[in-house]
C-alpha cells in the first residue's frame, strides 16, 4: 500500500497517451544561453556554461527525473543540441519534450519570426530530431500561444499524422487561452497543455480543462521564473542578457533594469513560512504546492547549475502540501 501512495506522487502520466513521466520535469530554456530579437531585445537568461548544464541534466537523470522540457526557439537550437549531449545513450529511458512555430536563425541566434503552416510544423520537426540527435520526440508541442483556432485545429491533425509515422508519441499546446487548448484537446493523442502555474498564478480553467480531457498539465514559470525561491530583492538589476532585465509586456514579477517588483516580493514573503514548514526549501514548497493543486500537475522548473538540479529534484521526495496549507495559502494571498 505505501509503495502505491509513493508511486502516485513521484509520478504522472502524460494524458491520453499513457506516457509515464517523473512527477517533475525540467525546463530547459535557460540552458540555451543567449538569443534576441533582431533589435536586441533578450529571449534568454543570459550567459550559461554548458559544461555545467550538462552535468545538471545528468545529475538530475541520477536523481530520478525523466522528463525534459526544451523548445526548438530556445537558444535558437542550442538547447536541444546541449540537452541531447547530455543524454546520450540514456535518451530511450526519458521523455522529451519539444516545441516549434518559432523560427529562429542559428548562426546568429535570432528569433527572426513564427510561423503556424503545417508544412513548417514538418520541417521544424526535422531539425529538432536532428538537433536532439534522436528518432522521435516524446511529446511535440506548439510554442505559438495565440495562434488562430482553426489553425490549431489543421495542426492537431497534422500531429495526428506525425503520431502515425512514429515522429511523435504525443502533442500538446503551449497556452494559457483554455478555448485554445479545447481545440487541441480533440485530438485522439493529445496528451498536455502546457500553461503558466505557479503559486502567485493560478490558472483554474486550464486545470479543469485538463481534469475533464484526461490530460496533463504541464506547468511552466512554476518558480515564477525564480521569484519563488527567495534569492532576488527589489532594485538589484539582472545581467544584461536575462530577459528578465527588459522584461517584455508577457513578463510580470520583474521591472526594467530595477531587478523583481516589490509588490511580488511581498506575497513571496508572505508565503514564505508556510511554504518552507517541514524544512523544506522556498523553491521545493513552490513545486509542493503545485503537486497538491491537482494530481495532473508536472511542474518543469529551469535550471542553471548542478546545485538548483538538486534542490529541485529534492522536492520530489517530499510530496505535495496538504489540503490544510493549500487552504492556507490562499487565506494567505486573499483568495
Ligand atoms: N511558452 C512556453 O512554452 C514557455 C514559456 C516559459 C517557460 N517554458 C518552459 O518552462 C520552463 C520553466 O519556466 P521558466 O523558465 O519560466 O521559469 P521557472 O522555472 O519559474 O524559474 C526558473 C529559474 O529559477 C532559477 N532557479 C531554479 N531553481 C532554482 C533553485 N533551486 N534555487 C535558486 N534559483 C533557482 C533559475 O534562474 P536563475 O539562476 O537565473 O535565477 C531558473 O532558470 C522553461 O525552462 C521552459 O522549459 C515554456
């Protein structure tokens, strides 16, 4: 019996498609290192090692996660080539995750535009396979948040297509919009929305969508891009390259050269006891909250160093927050 509850709570299972995977996954955007639109506006975290990236992965791999987030944009490729590096043989004992509609230029890494035709969903499918130096990617999502309805719709079939050809097990839509993600939802091997959740941000719709399709939620920003453990303070600037230094109008919690926004500062405080009570980390109690906002949640936190792949792997053994301090967080924030 006990082994059951355990098994429940280290693990999910990618919707539909019976795809099992870690309970936490792990982003991997960060670990692209710098890109930018063409008039210099940043779309990374600024500068990484990939040395380090690389040793975060495996030591997350020995930790016990399988499932890794990366999208063909991030770094404009470098994060599928540094993630498939880290790999290698163990690429068949894992789950990954990619995204296209992007469309980025490599040699200079710029995003330089989207597009949303299936013919590019296609080739944007071959050059990740080739990047992830693999056969097929596990679950294949679009990274184009507010594409056109019925356009998403000709897309999850084209999925359906690539499922056929043994391209992909699985698709997904990054969206917060729930009409959106309903579209996708149709599909026979849709398998996730990936949607913002976190703590500060909660997204009700999208989990009830998720609850009554059968699919996962896949949850990005569940540190809100690292507000939620406790290391920033307000006025202290990022490096130049973090797009959290010039945050673009999608990006709350962080102010233009001035480093975190107070006000998100304050309900960080606010939640701070409650969030590290049975010794928890701040990082860790935000991944704790989200395991016990719904049993569909698979939180994918970024990372930049063996010591934040440990932290965060280390959350898994703690389980979720009870239904007391769920409740307790939302007396807490007002909700
Ligand atoms: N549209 C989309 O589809 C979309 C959009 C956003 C994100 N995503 C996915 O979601 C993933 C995660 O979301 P996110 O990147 O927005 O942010 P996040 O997971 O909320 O925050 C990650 C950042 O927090 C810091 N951090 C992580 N663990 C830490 C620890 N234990 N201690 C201290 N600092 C720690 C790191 O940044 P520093 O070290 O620089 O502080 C890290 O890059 C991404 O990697 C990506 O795979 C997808």
């Amino acid at each position: 019996m006990e082994r059951i509850e355990k098994q429940s709570t280290q693990t999910r299972t990618l919707g539909r498609a019976g795809i099992e995977v870690s309970a936490l996954g792990f982003g991997c955007w960060a670990i692209g290192g710098e890109w930018a639109t063409p008039d210099g506006q940043p779309l990374g975290w600024g500068k990484v090692d990939d040395e380090e990236s690389v040793r975060a992965v495996r030591r997350a791999l020995d930790l016990g996660v399988t499932f890794f987030d990366t999208a063909d944009a991030y770094g404009a490729g470098h994060s599928e080539r540094v993630l498939a590096r880290a790999l290698g043989k163990r690429r068949a004992d894992v789950v990954v995750a990619t995204k296209w509609g992007n469309v980025v230029d490599e040699e200079r890494r710029l995003l330089t535009g989207n597009d949303d035709s299936p013919a590019y969903a296609r080739r944007a499918l071959t050059a990740s396979l080739r990047r992830l130096d693999t056969d097929y990617v596990d679950l294949y999502q679009l990274h184009l948040s507010d594409a056109d309805p019925e356009r998403g719709a000709e897309l999850r079939d084209v999925c359906e297509e690539f499922v056929c050809e043994g391209l992909i097990r699985g698709y997904a839509w990054s969206t917060d919009d729930p009409a959106r993600a309903a579209v996708f939802a149709e599909g026979e091997h849709c398998a996730a929305v990936q949607h913002r959740l976190n703590v500060l941000q909660d997204a009700p719709e999208l989990l009830l969508l998720c609850e009554e399709s059968g699919l996962a939620s896949i949850n990005r920003s569940p540190l809100a891009m690292g507000l939620l453990t406790g290391k920033h303070t307000a006025g202290r600037a990022l490096e130049a390259g973090d797009i959290r230094n010039a945050p673009p109008a999608w990006l709350p919690g962080f102010t233009e050269r001035h480093g975190a926004d107070p006000e998100w500062l304050a309900r960080v405080d606010a939640l701070r006891e409650i969030l590290t009570s049975g010794g928890r980390t701040l990082a860790q109690g935000a991944l704790a909250w989200l395991w016990a906002r719904s049993p569909r949640t698979v939180p994918i936190p970024g990372f930049r160093s063996v010591a934040q792949a440990e932290e965060n792997a280390g959350a898994i053994a703690e389980g979720p927050l009870t239904a007391g301090q769920l409740a307790e967080v939302d007396r807490l924030l007002g909700r």
